[in-house]
C-alpha cells in the first residue's frame, strides 16, 4: 500500500525555520499552528494516506490549542502509531521539499534520523530530496516552502 502527502507553508519573519525537525538558520521561518514543519505534514500525511486515514488535519486540528508550537515529530509518531495500530508496518518514505533556500544538503542527514525516529523506521529508509522552483511561482518568489512525500506500508 502507498500513500502521497503534499504541504505548502508560507514564509513568516520572526519564527525559527525547522524541517524534519532540525532547526535551521535562516532569515524567515514558515507560519502555522505547530511549529511549521512542512516536510514532516507531508510525510505524515503520505503515512496517514497509505491506509485510506484521515489527513493530519482531522489527528491534529488547526487551532486546537494543544497543538500550539508542538514539534510536528509528536504528529509523524501519532501517523505511526496508527499504522501499526491497523496491523500494518511501514516500509520506506520518500520526500521532496522545494524551496529556493535555504540549502538542504548540510542538514539531511539529521533530517533523516529524526524522521526516522519518529517513524520507527532506520534513516536510510527516509529519502530526503530537495530542489528550487527555478524561480517561478510563489515558491520562485521566496515566499514559503512546499513539500511532497510518498510512504509505502506492508501488513505485518
Ligand atoms: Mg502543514
């Protein structure tokens, strides 16, 4: 079984910059409820998806004031647990962040060991990828982040 998660989070000044996790020095960080992760949404939501489960959304809503700055680590566990709580297990997750900066690279290593943690699953099968919008759209504009993932999953 697989699932697909897509996010898109805005630029916002003042906030820190985290993706999969990992703290990032960087002039913006993304604005939204938790702490703004969009890698971690859209795995979460691949992971939820490959069982036909409702999005992040419905797990943890928007506005909910127990999910206030939470580290969206807690919202990829919760995606796990209820996989295996289905009888199911996860394989692999692959992900895309597209962004114009900053540079992915130096950090994806931690990247994937905090989502593999998080998951359950060893770092080297989180795939971690990422690429520029050659400049155009939003994204082209530096105007927030977007991310895409894929999860595959087998009954246990
Ligand atoms: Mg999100």
């Amino acid at each position: 079984m697989i699932g697909l998660g897509y996010d898109i989070h805005r630029f916002k000044e003042g906030r820190p910059l985290v993706l999969g996790g990992v703290e990032i020095a960087h002039s913006h960080g993304l604005d939204g409820h938790s702490d703004a992760d969009v890698l971690s949404h859209a795995i979460a939501d691949a992971v939820l998806g490959s069982l036909g489960l409702p999005d992040i959304g419905h797990w943890f809503p928007p506005g909910d004031p127990d999910c206030k700055d939470i580290s969206s680590l807690r919202i990829l566990e919760k995606a796990a647990a209820l996989i295996r709580e289905q009888g199911y297990e996860l394989v692999n997750v692959d992900a895309t962040l597209i962004a114009e900066a900053p540079k992915i690279l130096p950090h994806r290593t931690a990247m994937q060991e905090n989502i593999g943690r998080a998951l359950g699953l060893p770092a080297e099968r989180v795939g971690i990828k990422a690429t520029t919008n050659e400049m155009l759209g939003a994204i082209g504009r530096r105007e927030g982040i977007a991310a895409m993932a894929v999860a595959q999953v087998r009954s246990v």
